[in-house]
C-alpha cells in the first residue's frame, strides 16, 4: 500500500501474497471520512474471477477494533473480465 492519508500520517503500510497490515508506532489517528485511505497495487493471476477484501479490521489507537459500517465491507469483491 502506498499513499492516501495512511502515508500523510506517517504509517506503515506492508503487504504480502494475501495479507495488507498498516500500523503506526506513534499515535497518529486518521479522521473517520477523511479520504482515501491508501492504495493497494496487485497482481491478478489470469485465472482470477473476483479481487476481495476479506476479514477487514480499522482500529482506534487502543487497538480496538472498529465497526462503524460493517455494510461497506461487503461490497469489497470486483468481477475480473
């Protein structure tokens, strides 16, 4: 991940084959609504039917997990052509 209010605020965001992790070692709060959060570059296997975001978890600065529009996580898969 690259970018968005994540790289404005100074957190790490890494990524592996299935796994995206972001992180702050200071308390560096993003502002619910402020934009776009990052951007994720990936490579898609020709056989690829759908791109998901699966198992998504935003937390406050305790670490506690936020779940203000579950709805949204949802409507995470794109069809592949």
């Amino acid at each position: 991940g690259s970018g968005g209010d994540a790289e404005a605020k100074g957190l790490t965001v890494s990524g592996s084959n299935s796994i995206v992790i972001g992180f702050s070692i200071g308390n560096y709060p993003i502002p619910a609504g402020s934009g776009i959060l990052t951007n994720l570059t990936v490579t898609i296997d020709p056989s690829t039917e759908n791109l998901c975001l699966q198992n998504v978890v935003i937390s406050d600065p305790s670490s506690n997990a936020i779940n203000s529009c579950p709805e949204y996580w949802q409507l995470t898969c794109i069809p592949i052509p």
